[in-house]
C-alpha cells in the first residue's frame, strides 16, 4: 500500500494509506456519522470544497453502483475512512469503492484513527486539511493547507449548478421494479440548483410536479415568465453569503408565488428575508439527527449536511417564524412566513441516504400549491 497523511490547519498530523487516486486533496475536514449510503455522500455537491470523514469504521463493503448516484459526478475534495472493504458485497454492485475513486480521480486515506480524529474536530472545530500520497512532509503540506482560502465568502454554488435549464423526467426507483413511471404532472414547479440532489428532483416528480431545473443565476423575471406554481431552493454547498445573486433574486420572489426550500436554500430563504446566517463550529453531517416539529411535537430522525445556520432571532420581527428544532443543539432545522406560502427546513426530507421521516414535506407543498392556485 502507498502511504498517505491527512494535515490538518492547526498542527495535528495523521498517516496511514493511500485510497482511490494518488495524489493530493485539500479542503474543510469534517465527519459524517451516516453508517451506510456513502456512494450518495460523495456525490452530493454540497459536499464541494470539502474532505468527508466517515465515522463507521468500515466502508465500501457493499461496493458502488450506477442507481443510487445523487448527480453527475462525485463532489467531494477527499475521502476519509477507517477500512475500505476490497471486497464489494452485493447484487447491485457493479465496482468497488476504491476503483470507483480512481475512476472519478478523487483521493482518499484509509488506515487511520478516525475515533481520534472525529474528537478532534469535534473538540477543535472543523478546519482545512489535505490528504496527500505524493508529498507527505507535513511541514510543506502545512505551509500549504494555511494558505487555503477557507469556505467562508466563498461562491461554491457557481461550481456545481447547471449551465443550463432543463426538464427533470425520473420518478423513484424501487427494489425489483426499477424505475418507476411519476404521477401526471399537477403542478409546474422551477428549481433553483444550487447542488441539487437527484432524489429531490425524483421525489417531486413523485409528488405530482412538473420540474425545470435552472441555474442558480436565473433572475427573478427569468422564474416568473416561465409562468411556475411554485418554486423549488434546493441544498448546495458552503457559505449562503457567498451567492448575493440568489439572495436577491429570491428577496424578488417573496410573496409572489409558493417557496420551498431544503438545506442551503432554507438559508438563502433567511437572509433574503432580511435575517443572518453563521457558521457552525463543525456543521451537521448524518442521517441521524434528532429534530422536533414544534408545530406537532412530532420527532422526526433526519438526513443532514450543512455547515452553517439561520439564527431565528434575526427574522422573529419580519413575519418569520421556526418552525422545527435541532435536538442535539438547539438550532433553527425549519422556517415558515406567518403571511407568504413559503417554508423550509434545514434538513433532507429526500434520506438518500437517511430515514424517510420527513417525506411528507414534498406532499405539503403541492398541498400549498393547490391552496394558492384557487
């Protein structure tokens, strides 16, 4: 095996062995606590600019297939784990996990402690880092990692979205069936990608809603001649403040058509309606996050992967209020207007992967669209 180090920004030095591809990766460590659906992980662009630690210590044992990829291409900057499995278990499987990095030229490093390691940024916060099996002194590769730019400010949105609009046709897929014919179309929705996940795009197809996927720099005008029932903010990675255009273009939009928006686009829907975003100390990164509907009471178990949050305080004089709360550390997971048909929340209602506790959101907002339409 080739040799590899993981260099963190302040100091702390991990060495084990080459995955995937050779080379070196650089970005903001942080860990994921999911204990399967990693082949969704490293293809979720929210995960751009980004080095994922999964923290189940074995990983890649039911190998990779072509079904459950969530975009084009794998997203993340590197890949982390304890043990890569060689040895990939399953019907579907139609390659390993490590051939599936080389293939796609992502590196990873296996072998280490990630208990260790998952404390530590637990303890000292997520941090830029690079793994490397080419340059492994980590006095050079330190003089590099703190000269990365960082995620804050930055416009990561630009580097996932389409070019160019289009129609999305899949509906879901299900075990012995495959592909599922959708519903006919009830309602015309636009989204907006930010880093859309494909099983969003699958489950309002499901819903009854006919999707156009646009790019994240489409003018609110552009969205209102297309004529929508309603319009879609999908996740996308790092800091909200780093798409101003999206913010304003959906500060347009308020109030004059029903909103729904997942992870990233919760937070654009925070600061277009006047309140503040900031940046957690080692974000939310699993898909088993306690989160409590305050409006039910209900606890639903949920998919997430975000590295920052809306503050409530900043909107409760706007017409805003929280509609659902983190259990494990208080923070805002949901939004809704008192007057607009807009909500969202924080989380992943689509699982892929993850519990589907919170599928029903999708039906509640063609439910708002039926209420608005008359």
């Amino acid at each position: 095996m080739t040799p590899a180090v993981l260099v963190l920004r302040d100091g702390r030095v991990f060495r084990g062995e080459a995955l995937g591809a050779i080379g070196e990766a650089s970005g903001e460590v942080i860990f994921n606590t999911a204990m399967t659906g990693y082949q969704e992980i490293l293809t979720d662009p929210s995960y751009r600019g980004q080095v994922v630690v999964m923290t189940y210590p074995l990983i890649g044992n039911y190998g990779v297939n072509p079904e459950d990829v969530e975009s084009r291409r794998p997203w993340v900057n590197g890949f982390i784990v304890k043990e890569a499995s060689p040895i990939a278990s399953n019907f579907r499987a139609s390659t390993t996990l490590d051939d599936y990095l080389k293939a796609h030229g992502i590196v990873g490093l296996q072998g280490i402690d990630t208990r260790a390691l998952t404390r530590h940024l637990r303890d000292h916060g997520a941090q830029d880092g690079s793994i490397a099996s080419v340059e492994t002194d980590p006095a050079r590769l330190l003089e590099r990692v703190r000269a990365l730019p960082g995620l804050v400010g930055r416009d990561l949105v630009a580097e996932v979205t389409t070019g160019a609009p289009f129609a999305w046709p899949e509906g879901g897929w299900a075990l012995g069936r495959g592909w599922v014919a959708p519903p006919p179309p009830r309602f015309r929705v636009v989204a907006y990608d930010c880093g859309v996940k494909w099983n969003i795009l699958r489950q309002l197809r499901m819903a009854g809603c006919e999707v156009t996927v646009v790019p994240a720099a489409t003018s609110a005008a552009e969205i209102l001649e297309r004529r929508p029932d309603g319009l879609f903010l999908s996740n996308g990675p790092g800091d909200p403040e780093g798409v101003p255009y999206l913010i304003a273009s959906v500060r347009e939009l308020l109030g004059r058509l029903p909103i729904f928006g997942i992870c990233l686009g919760h937070q654009i829907l925070g600061l277009a309606g006047g309140g503040r975003t900031y940046k957690l100390p080692f974000g939310h990164h699993g898909a088993n996050h306690p989160v409590k509907d305050l409006a039910t009471g209900k606890v639903e178990i949920t998919a997430q992967n975000h590295g920052f949050a809306v503050d409530p305080d900043s909107l409760a004089t706007r017409g805003w209020e929280p509609t659902h709360v983190n259990l494990n550390d208080g923070t805002c997971e949901g939004l809704r207007h008192r007057e607009w048909p807009v909500f969202s929340v924080q989380y992943h209602p689509e699982a892929s992967p993850g519990p589907h506790d919170a599928n029903h959101l999708f039906h509640r907002f063609t439910e708002v669209m039926a209420r608005e339409g008359g």
